[in-house]
C-alpha cells in the first residue's frame, strides 16, 4: 500500500516543472495561517444572519447571505489542504 509520503512524490515527478506561480504561493502562505476553524464559524454566522434575514422578510437579502455557506466550506477545506500538503 502507497504512503502518502510515495504519492507526493509521484505525483511530484509526474511533472517536475510544474511550479505555483508568485501569486498561489503568497495567497497559500497566508491562508496556511488562518484557523481551520475560521471558515466553519464564517459558514455558520452566514446561515444565521440569512435565516435572521429571512425572518425579518428580507428575502432577497436572506438569499444572498444563504449563498455564503459553500464557500466559506471550501476555502476551508483548501486551508486544510495547504496546512497539510503545503506548497512548492
């Protein structure tokens, strides 16, 4: 059975001139020093304050802020990557 250890380095030399660019590598320093959990309380709070919108009859409002959730949960699970894998 592979370790994660021998896939990164398959994958790795699978194409050795693959490089992040200047920008991914700075936006991934810095995202790699936020909490995880930061971006599942965003998740949260943004369903709170639409469900808060929607009962105050703000529909459109609520609909905009309830769009929030997905991608707050994927920036969180593209930190969680970063903190794992790191970068180039």
């Amino acid at each position: 059975m592979a370790t994660a250890a021998d896939l990164k380095e398959k994958v790795d030399n699978f194409n050795p001139e693959h490089k992040e660019g200047p920008v991914a590598t700075a936006i991934e320093e810095q995202t790699a020093k936020l909490p995880s959990d930061l971006f599942l309380w965003a998740a949260l709070g943004s369903m709170a304050v639409s469900l808060t919108l929607k009962i105050m009859k703000k529909d459109d409002e609520a609909l905009f802020v309830g769009q929030w959730p997905a991608p707050f949960l994927l920036l969180g699970v593209y930190n969680k990557l970063v903190k794992q894998e790191g970068h180039d």
